[in-house]
C-alpha cells in the first residue's frame, strides 16, 4: 500500500506535504510506501533530501494573462495524469493527498483512475483553482483557516501541517539557545522581520524606519531579508544604533520565533500559521500583488482573534509607529500572544495522516 503526495511550485505546498508524510511515518507508514509527485522547482531538491520517492512530472501552472502557452496546457495535464496513472498503479496507491496547485489536477485525475481515495489540504483562506477544480471529487478536503469551509466539498478545519520542531513549540525551552543562536543580548525587545523566502523590499524599508525611530540600543533587530535583499539589509543594519542581526535565510524556524518578541511579516499560510502555533504577536501586511487576496484574507483570520494587526499595503507608512507602540507595551504583545496560541492549531499533520491511515485500514 503507498501513500501518493502532490506538491509543486513553493514551499508553501510542499513544505505541508513533508509534514505529513512524516507524520505518516510516525503513524508506523514505511519510507517506501509513500511517493512524492511534483515538478522540477522547489519539490525536487527538498523531497530527495528528505529521503523520500520522488516522481518529476513536466508541468507547469495556468499563466494570468493572455498567453500563448496557455494554449499547451491541457494536453500538458492530460499527458501528466497518464504518467501519474502509470507510476499510482504500478506502486498500488492506495490514497492520494494534493496541495494544490498545478500538479494538483492530473494528480487528482490519476488517482481516480487507478482507484485511490483522493484527498486535498488548503492552505489558504481563500481556496486556488485547483483545490477548487477537484474539491467534488475528493473524500475530504483539509482545510487551514475556516473561511475556506464556503467553497470546498466536504472540508473538514484542521490547520496547516507544520513540521515537528514548530508543531510541538515551547519557546521558554529554547529561547535562551536562539539567542545565542543570533549574537542577540536578549536584553531588549526583539523585533524580528520576516518576508519569506525571497524577502519583501517594503518590509525591509519600514524595518529601517522603526530602526531610526528608536533611541539608541533601545531595541533589537532580527531579519530574515531573503538573499537578493540580504547586502542592502546589512548595509542597513551596519549603519544603525540598533542590535540588528541580518540573515537570508533560515531553515529552523522555531529559533527565529523563539527570539522575537514581536514579528513584522507578510502573510503567507505557513506564516499565519507558525505564528499562531508559536503564539507570536505580529503586525502583517499582506502582499497586495498576484495573490488573488488569499494573503489578506489568511491576514484577517489571525487578526479578528486578537492575535495580529493588520495593515494593508496601501498603508504601510503606519506601520512604524503601531511596531513602535507594541515594543513599548509589553502588555499588549502578551495579550496578543495569548490570542494567536488560542488560534493555533498544532496538531494538523498528525490529524491529517491519521485520517489517511484509517481511510485504507
């Protein structure tokens, strides 16, 4: 019996689809008896190194505006769906969960096919295309943030699958090793700044704002720029009065969230997520561009709990002075760090394998 994952494209689809097939094998599923389907981005360094099957299917997502490769595209999907059919029956599958995305549809088409339960996880409050396309037909449809339970066929809330270190977070347990992590005193407040992996230019300039703003060494500065923005940041960073460590990119980010005391970010799932998770006060500003609003509103649903501020892009020049307020007030970043750990939900990947194994027990 083998377990089938679809998740291409960014991390946000495959790093959920690595929590589960580990949580899968914390359930007693082998190594071998779970298969990765994806393209030749992200999933095909990760997944590999990870240890797990890894199947590279040549295919690519619907482009927004009016393309001639749009053109290509079904016989794109349907000669995908028949490498996918081949590749499920010939390992037995017995069970399929896509992430959405392009590799979503044929991997759904393939599953049906060679007779496996399908399933999809949303990572987003407001559902993509794919999960949308193939949601009918899917036994189940996890989803991350309730606001998605209004367009997909049987949803069932169960969050966003997080890897162990951050499902199972204890910032006191491990708050003093980030801080020596970083070269971080942990004498002040530590403001961190994270705009995903390929950082976020806006972030970065209201990061120098708040810098300024502050009298000297009265704050510390914890950014994760992304690496096209990393030799600005720094440059930022050297001029300043502040304690202000720069980094491009960080794989373990329970130190990151464990050695802030507040976070200023984007509003990615994953993000939204390990927030509440690690019970971490935040203000957000949500990417305003080629998101189709899943950002805002992945934003809002933290927001309304009590455990973030929102502040849209169109008026990001606020931000200062709200960052500037909330490391002044201790009281209301532990009320909002009470807030958004109410709103965590930990627990997803296991949920999620545990209701895969039942369904082909």
């Amino acid at each position: 019996m083998t377990y089938a994952l679809a998740a291409a494209g960014t991390g946000g689809h495959v790093y959920p689809a690595l929590a589960v097939a580990d949580a899968l094998r914390d359930g007693g599923v082998a190594r071998d008896e779970i298969v990765f389907v994806g393209g030749n981005r992200l999933a095909a360094t990760v997944v590999p190194a990870a240890g797990y099957d890894f199947l590279e299917i040549d295919i690519r997502g619907l482009k927004r505006s009016l393309a001639v490769d749009n053109l290509m595209l079904p016989s794109l999907v349907w000669r995908a769906s028949r490498r996918i059919h081949r590749e499920f029956s010939r390992r037995s599958v017995k069970a399929a969960l896509a992430f959405g995305g392009y590799i979503s549809v044929p991997a759904a088409w393939a599953a049906r096919r060679a007779g496996a339960k399908l399933f999809i996880h949303e990572q987003n409050a407001v559902p993509g295309l794919a999960n949308r396309l193939i949601s009918r037909r899917a036994s189940t449809s996890f989803i991350a943030f309730p606001e998605a339970a209004q367009k997909l066929s049987r949803p069932r809330l169960v969050g966003n699958p997080l890897r162990p270190e951050l499902a199972r977070f204890e910032r006191s347990a491990i708050h003093a090793a980030a801080l020596e992590r970083y070269g971080l005193s942990g004498a002040r407040p530590v403001l961190g700044v994270l705009g995903g992996s390929l950082g976020a230019k806006v972030l970065n300039d209201v990061a120098g704002r708040v810098a300024d703003a502050h009298d000297a060494h009265e704050m510390s500065i914890l950014h994760l720029s992304g690496h096209a923005h990393y030799e600005a940041v720094s440059s930022m960073a050297a001029g300043s009065a502040q304690e202000w460590k720069v980094l491009a990119f960080e794989d373990r980010m329970e130190y990151f969230y464990a050695a802030t005391d507040l976070v200023l970010s984007r509003a990615g799932a994953l993000t939204i997520s390990e927030l509440a998770a690690t019970g971490t006060p935040a203000v957000v500003v949500p990417y305003a561009a080629g998101s189709a609003g899943h950002q805002k509103a992945n934003a809002a649903h933290l927001a309304g709990g009590g455990g973030a501020m929102l502040v849209d892009e169109e008026h990001v020049d606020r931000v200062p002075a709200l960052l500037q307020q909330l490391i002044a007030d201790r009281d209301s970043r532990q009320k909002m760090a009470l807030a958004a750990a109410g709103m965590g939900m930990p627990e997803a990947a296991r949920s999620i394998a545990r209701a895969l194994i039942e369904a082909t027990s």
